[in-house]
C-alpha cells in the first residue's frame, strides 16, 4: 500500500464509522501560544473544551505537523522527521475508550492487514478500564498489555489545555533489531515501534496546579502516517518508504554524490525539503525571528548537508518538483505556493552559498592561528554572529582537520 493509499484508507474506514473527513489545517495555528501545529488535535482544541461547537461529533483528518525539538538528530535516525502527517480520528463527548479501542483495532488487523502477534499496547497504569478493554475487545494476552506510570501515558499539548491518559500500540519488529518493550530502559531501539497513540481525554490543564474534568470525555488519536507506511512497505526506515525515496533518489541524482541512499545528509535534505515546502506554503517566510527563523534554520541546515555532499549550485528548488508530484494531490495549497517556493528556496539557497563561501575564507585564515588543535570559541561565534555561518557548519568543517571549537568560549560569547 502506498501512502497515499493508506491516508485514503483511513479517512475512508472512519468516515464510513460515522467521522466526517476535515481537511488539514495550516501549520500556523490559531492558538497563539503555540509556534506550530504539532498534532492532529491542535485545531480542534476549541471543540475539545466545549467553547465551539465542531461540525460533527466525529471527526477524522491526516493533519501537517512540524515538530523541530529533536532537528539536530534529524538524518541520523530512521524515524526522526521534522514535518509528517498525522492520522487521527476525535470524537467530542459522542464514544469513549472502548469504541475507540475497537475502531483502532479492527483498523490495523483487518483494513491494514498487520500481524496481531506482533503488536503490543501500552495503557496508564492507573487506566484498569483500558487494560480490560483491550483483553476483551483485541484479545490480547495479558502480557501484550504493557502498564506505563510515566507521562509517556498521560498526554498533554503543553502545560496547560485539554490531557488525559493514553494508550499506545507498537508494532515488535523482531529480535535482529535493538531495543527492548516500552517502559524499558532500553525502548528507544528500533525494535519496538509505536504506531498510534489513543488519546482518552477527559481533563483540561488549567495551570500547573490545577487540573479540571471537560465537559465531555472525548477522544483523540494520532498515528504517523510515515511510520505506518514504513510497516506496511515491510521497513522500520520512514526514509525507505515511498514517502521519501523519490526525494532521496532526486538528491543522489542532483549531488551526484557517492553517499548511499541511508546517509544523514540525503535524508535531512529530504525531510527538511518538507517543512520549508509546507511552512512557506502556510505562509511562513525565512527570517530573523519566531517561525521564520525557525523555517531559515531548517533551510539552511538542510543546505548545508546539501553544501557538504559536494554540491556547487543550488539544489533544493531541482528536487521541488518531485515533491510537488507525490504531495499536490492530497495537498492542493502545495501546487497553488509552487511559484514562491521556487523562489524562495532559489533565494534562500544561492545567499546561503554566498554566507559558506565568505565563511570558509575566514575559517581558512584563523586555522593558521589555530594551536593544539582548537579552533577560537570567538572566532566561531563572530561567524555565526556576523556572518549566519552556523556553528554546526564551522565544527563540520573543522572535523575533518581535526580541530574542535572551544565550545566554553563559543558559549560564553552567546550569552553575553
Ligand atoms: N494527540 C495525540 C498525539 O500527538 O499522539
């Protein structure tokens, strides 16, 4: 299935159980405490607290999300991505905890076809009701039922706004994979992955202190749809998907480079090629502050990784295109923003390529000062400072000469 299949599917399979299919919302929410939509709730928050009335008491939609805390491993994981869709289905006060166990299930056994021997639930461990409705209705055994008592099982948007406990399904890719179950010291492998997370909410955060019931318990959901393409395209690597492999393909091609398809600097031009796409697309321009510094930020990290593979002329707006093929379909605003993210990323790419060049003369010159192998701290932040050299650039660089940044002096200049 490909993953335009499988965004399909889903919508399809919870608009025919009752949900009303909502296209996605912008990446800019409405909520102005937040810098990015980072889930499928985030646009029906005003639903989830009873303030606005939603257009159906079952809604479902595939919802464009950033999420950038983990950017800087970005490219070295299989699944770490700073833009992905995110399937969900949300009921407001309409079913609760076993329906949506059931609907879930029923989903990934018989709609998707995995293998009920490989998956596992987690559920909070003070959530009884949870754990006997997934014996009942999924049958599971009771130690595929995982109990977790840390807030990796209590769900919030942040500190304050609608939360509740949540359960999680993971998919067990078999022992020639590292890692150990949830809840163990070692869950961060890769050989348990989790897929979908149901989302029982039934408080709202008020303050740090102060927890309160909604008006009605509801229901939210969240599974990644390039984590799931990944299982169902028989992967445990996002980047090996149909999702990402054009993209990737089209920057082997463009950098004419010997790295292979699973290097970092391949998939954090693909992944970052997706967030600026989608953020410029919802209106996000590259700048010096709030979101669009963060957009800038992606952009130039991900052209740097263009930069080190070799690459003399700009290639983000040659591998535009592709994306555009694979995405306007389900994404119309994408072919609609096409001539300003062409733009754009040109723009962006070709001063970036002026800021390296400027930078790596003045890189040259300070490592002749360089003693023992350690590169001036102030020196480093003056090119970032002045000059929008980023830090991660001047140590790649120095890396392969051996030298290190004297990160102390770097870090003292910064918070001066
Ligand atoms: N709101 C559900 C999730 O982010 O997993």
């Amino acid at each position: 299935m490909n993953s335009n299949q499988i965004r399909s599917k889903f919508l399809k399979y919870f608009e025919d159980n009752d949900h009303k299919i909502l296209k996605s919302s912008s990446l800019i929410p409405h909520d102005e405490t937040l810098l990015f939509t980072a889930a499928g709730m985030v646009p029906l928050k005003e639903f989830f607290m009873g303030s606005k009335k939603p257009p159906h008491n079952n809604l479902t939609s595939s919802q464009k999300c950033i999420r950038t805390v983990d950017i800087d491993i970005v490219g070295d994981t299989d699944r770490h991505l700073t833009f992905f869709e995110m399937l969900g289905n949300f009921s407001f006060g309409d079913y609760f905890k076993d329906l949506a166990i059931e609907l879930a299930w029923n989903l990934i056994i018989k709609e998707f076809g995995i293998d009920k021997n490989k998956l596992l639930v987690t559920v909070f461990d003070q959530d009884e009701e949870a754990f006997i409705l997934w014996k009942k209705i999924a049958g599971l055994s009771e130690n595929k039922i995982l109990k977790i008592n840390t807030s990796d099982n209590f769900w919030s948007m942040g500190e304050t706004g609608p939360c509740g406990p949540c359960s999680e399904i993971f998919y067990d890719h078999g022992d020639s994979y590292p890692g150990g179950p949830p809840g163990s010291d070692d869950e961060d492998g890769d050989r348990f992955i989790e897929i979908w997370n149901l989302v029982f909410m039934q408080y709202e955060q008020i303050t740090k202190d102060i927890r309160e019931d909604l008006p009605k318990p509801s229901i939210d959901t969240g599974m990644g749809l390039e984590r799931v393409a990944a299982l169902l395209q028989n992967t445990n690597d996002d980047y090996a998907t149909d999702i990402f492999t054009p993209l990737i393909n089209k920057s082997i091609e463009l950098t004419n480079s010997e790295e292979k398809a699973n290097s970092a600097s391949h998939r954090v031009i693909a992944d970052h090629l997706r967030s600026a796409s989608f953020l410029i697309t919802d209106g996000v321009l590259p700048s010096n502050e709030g979101r669009g510094y963060v957009l800038r930020r992606i952009m130039r990290r991900g052209m740097r990784h263009a930069h080190s593979l070799g690459n003399k002329e700009p290639i983000f707006h040659k591998i535009f295109p592709t994306l555009l093929h694979e995405m306007k379909f389900s994404y119309p605003e994408l072919n609609r923003a096409k001539d300003l993210i062409l733009n754009i990323l040109l723009n962006e790419e070709t001063k970036f390529k002026q800021t390296i060049d400027n930078g790596i003369k003045i890189l040259e010159d300070e490592i002749k000062n360089t003693q023992n192998n350690l590169f001036s701290g102030e020196v480093a932040f003056k090119l970032y400072d002045t000059f929008g050299f980023p830090l991660d650039l001047t140590q790649d660089y120095l890396k392969n000469k051996k030298i290190l940044v004297d990160i102390d002096s770097f870090n003292k200049k910064m918070e001066e």
